[in-house]
C-alpha cells in the first residue's frame, strides 16, 4: 500500500500540486492585466479608469468574471456545436499548457524538457485552431473573415519568429529553456549583462512586434478589428465561452512575455551578479521582466493606430522574414568565424 | 513501465479512432479536425519512443503548419454532400476494384517479406543512448555529416518546388492601384503643394 502511495499517487499528485502552483498565479495576473490595462490606457488617455469596484477598483476583474459566468451561453443558428464549444477551450487550454517547460527560476519548472522551445514554438502555432474553428463553427461572416485574417495572420509571423529563435538557438547552443537562460549568464565584455537582446539586438524589436501579431494584439488586431468585424471570430461568442477566449488572450500575452523574457532578457537572471541585485530571488526578477513586457504591449496599443491588412502582410514577409533570414545567416558565419560556436 | 504502457494504448487507440474517423465523418472539416488529433497521438507515441525532438516536428510541422493550410482550404469549399453521393452507384465498383488491387499488392507484400537474419541487431547498433546525447544532438551529427548531400539535395528539392508554384501561379495585372511604399517616402511637399498669396478681391485665375 504504502509501496503504491509512494510509487503511483504521490508523483500525479506532486505534479498536480505544482501545476496549481503554476496556474493560480498565472491566472491571478490574467486578471490583473486586464485591470493593468484598463488602468494604464485610461492614464494615457487622461481618464481615470475603473475605480468603483473596490479600493482604486481592485476588485473589478472579479466582478468583471462574475458578470461574464452569470450571462446566458447563446448557441448560434446553423452553428456546429461541438466545434463551437470545442474552440473556446482549444484556446484556453492551449496558453495553459504552454507553462509546463516555462522556468520562472533556476529549477523552478514543471518540465525540464531537453526541446522545451520547439514544445513552446509547436503550442504558439497551435494557437490559430482555436480561433479558425471559433470563425467557422460560428456560421457567421463577421466570424469566418474575422477567423480567415487570423490564420493568414498567425502563420505569416510564426515564420520570422521561428527564424529568430534559431539565431538565438545557435547562439545558445542548446534547446533547453533552463540551459538556454544560463548560457545568458556569462557578462558582455566582462561589462554589460550577457542577456541577448544585446547581441541580437534588432531581432529583439523584430520578435517582440512578430509576437504583436501572433497574439492578435494591437496594432495588428484585425482579426477583430471592431470597426470592420464587429469583434471578429468572437462575435458569436457570450458567457462563459468568451470569458475562455478573453483568459486564452491574455495568457497567451503573459506566454508570449515570458518566451521574450527567455530569450533575449535574460530569464530569472539579474541584470549584474552582485549583492544587493542577486539576493532578489529570481521568481521576482523574472516576473518583473514580464510585467514590462507586459508594459509594452499595452503602450502599443495605446499608441499606434491599426495596420491595414496588406500592410501587415507586406511586413511579415516582405521585411521581417527576409531581415530574420540574414540575420540567421550573419549569426551563424559570425559564431562560425569567431569559433564561438557552442557544443 | 506500466504508466509508459497505458500511454501507449491510450496515444495508440485514440490514434486509430482519429484515422478512422478522418476517413468516416462526412463533414470534411471535421475529417480534418480528427486528422489534427491522430497526429497528436503519433506525436504522443514518438516521445514515448524518446524520440522528443522527432514528435515537437511532428506537431510543428503537420499540425501547426500542413494541417492549417488543409482546415483553411477545406472551410473555403462549398461541399454539398448530397451532390457528392448522388453517383456512388455508379462509382463505387471502380472504387472496390481499386481498392482491392491495393488490398491484394499489400497482402502479397507483406506475406514475401523476408527478415534478415542480422536486422535486429543492425538496426539497434548505432541508436545513441538518450541519456548520454540529447536526440537533437544525435540528428544533427547525423544529418550534416554522412546524409548531407541527401540533406542539401533535398532542401534543393523543396527550394525548386517553391520556385516553380511561385512561377506557375504570379501575374502582373495593369491597372491595379497598388500602394508603393517607396514612392510615398519619396514624396516631397514641392511635388504636391503649391503655395499660393491670393490677393483680396481677385479669384486665383
């Protein structure tokens, strides 16, 4: 018995306790991006923004949640409903499980899988199912346009970010998240932190605007491009299903913050390995790298106004996958010529 | 090794009830939505196998990449299915003939299939362990130094395919407005504007 305790059940559970101890912070701060958002727009914008719900309207994403759980689940006319229920859940489940091989510290992860980024890469172009079958199983045009603008769209940048993962890849020498934030570690000219978005510096711009568009997010939201669309492949979507969609989104922004964190900022490491900076734990480093990811995101859309489809078209293929292209090529000669080529 | 034979049957049957489902629905996007499930599972099976850097491509590729260009595809048709079974009378003896020829070339090939005595070991020998090199490693040792003409032929292939569809399918239309994001740059207030004092009382002209 105690043999079958120590064997079969304490591992599922010890798995289930840590990806609880994964999720509830995760979803906490869904629920505070969305607060975070509305907060920093409305400062932008000089307005003051939710502030009745609670002190400084802390309490409003949950309001907002029971406001959403407490709406009718409307199935449309001529909807396949299978699919349709299918899709919300694809989605969610989809930014949920990207966290698995995330490393928030040194250690600190559910799975330390040896090809952790490609596992990251294959969820991230997963993501588009959801929002296809949400356009189609919806039986409406606003949906089907509003899904068809975001397939070509996700594919297009999945591309140069694929791209560039490679460059920094090589550069790294190694597939595996945790092994890829320490090889970071090691100072620039013995001066500057070692994180690449040094070395990579343009890539660096060039991801973070591929990961605007792989999330939908403005200014390249025209999958619900409200003014066109009415809300794109969300339109038929109420309730509980699209509070699902809404968390996928926002999750995803936090993933997709969080890979850029990896990659080019250094992970958990801080910024120079001297005392007072290296007693913050690195949960606390990590999580404050994210947030200003996460800053940046809601700046832009604060900021730009929408792209219009071509554009965005033109600018996925036409520039950033031929610059990511030569980039790779200038990593690899460099790395070659220098015989710094790791492993 | 028991919880790794529960995935196997679970990854393994879900993957045949995908297949055959691919096969049976009649609505064609779901027959894709089921083919997207089966090549999770045979993900599923190669991680099992250890082969983790195989089943992340599986899943990159034919999932994240193929299978969306086929949903994409097959959501645009207007499939009428009823239009579809109307001649399946007069179709479906040609079908069972195809069929069973395929049938009868497979049966004979797999009964005249001869083992040879050393494959076993052949085939076993030179597999890295996984807890010495990671399966990444392996394949790239691999791939770039005994199979690279093979490696490089190949990508010369697919680089030949890319060109010849782009050929095939690119025509310059006139008489299209196209915006030309270099001419815009280019554009200067003096090309455009002209700065006019109008005396009072006077028209321009």
């Amino acid at each position: 018995m105690v043999e079958f305790w120590t064997a079969y059940v304490w591992p599922v559970l010890w798995i289930i306790i840590q990806i609880l101890m994964f999720l509830v912070p995760v979803l906490i701060g869904v629920a505070y991006l969305t607060y975070a958002e509305r907060k920093i727009i409305s400062a932008m914008q000089m307005r003051i923004g939710p502030n009745v719900v609670g002190w400084f309207g802390l309490l409003q994403p949950i309001a907002d949640a029971v406001k959403l759980l407490t709406k009718e689940t409307v199935l449309p006319t001529g909807a396949s409903p299978v699919v349709f229920f299918l899709a919300p859940m694809v989605t969610f489940g989809l930014a949920m499980m990207a966290w698995a091989v995330i490393p928030v510290g040194d250690g600190w992860v559910i799975s330390n899988l040896n090809v952790g980024i490609l596992y990251l890469f294959a969820i991230s172009s997963l993501g588009v199912y959801g929002v296809v079958m949400a356009g189609w199983a919806s039986n409406s045009r606003y949906a089907f346009l509003g899904a068809m603008r975001s397939a070509a769209q996700m594919v297009s940048y999945e591309v140069s970010i694929g791209f560039i993962m490679i460059s920094v890849l090589i550069t790294a020498g190694t597939l595996n998240l945790t092994e890829l934030v320490l090889a970071q570690s090691e100072p620039l000219f013995g001066v500057l932190p070692g994180w690449y978005f040094i070395p990579h510096f343009p890539m660096f711009i060039v991801f973070f605007i591929s990961v605007l568009a792989e999330t939908n997010r403005h200014p390249f939201d025209l999958p619900e491009a409200e003014s066109e669309l009415v809300a794109g492949f969300m339109t038929e979507y109420s309730s509980m299903s699209f509070a699902l969609f809404f968390l996928g989104e926002y999750a995803n922004m936090i993933m997709m913050s969080a890979l850029i964190t990896i990659l080019f900022l250094g992970g958990w490491l801080a910024p120079y390995d001297v005392a007072p900076l290296n007693m913050i734990p690195g949960v606390v480093w990590f999580a404050l790298k994210i947030a200003m990811c996460l800053f940046v995101f809601i700046w832009t859309r604060a900021t730009f106004p929408r792209y219009r489809y071509d554009q965005l078209m033109r600018l996925g293929w036409k520039i950033f996958l031929p610059f990511s292209l030569i980039w790779l090529a200038l990593t690899a000669g460099f790395l070659v010529y220098a015989d710094a080529l790791p492993g | 090794m028991i919880a790794a034979a529960i995935a196997f049957y679970v990854f393994a049957t879900m993957a045949v009830i995908g297949g055959l489902n691919v096969i049976f629905q009649r609505n064609p996007v779901h027959s894709v939505l089921w083919l997207i499930l089966t090549f999770f599972n045979a993900a599923g099976l190669f991680v099992i196998l250890g082969a983790e850097f195989v089943a992340m491509i599986l899943v990159v590729v034919y999932v994240g990449a193929v299978a969306v260009l086929f949903l994409f595809v097959v959501m645009m048709l207007d499939i009428n299915i009823t239009v579809i079974r109307e001649g399946i009378h007069k179709y479906v003896w040609a079908g069972l003939l195809v069929g069973g020829v395929l049938l009868a070339e497979l049966v004979t090939v797999f009964t005249s299939w001869v083992m040879f005595d050393d494959a076993a070991s052949l085939s076993t020998a030179p597999t890295p362990d996984p807890n010495v090199i990671t399966n990444t490693e392996a394949l790239g040792n691999i791939l770039y130094t005994d199979y690279v003409y093979l490696f490089q032929a190949a990508g010369i292939i697919l680089l030949v395919a890319m060109i010849g569809s782009i050929v095939l399918t690119y025509r310059t239309r006139t008489g299209v407005r196209k915006q030309v994001i270099a001419d815009q740059v280019a554009r200067r207030p003096s090309d455009t504007l002209e700065m006019v004092k109008v005396e009072s009382g006077k028209g321009l002209q």
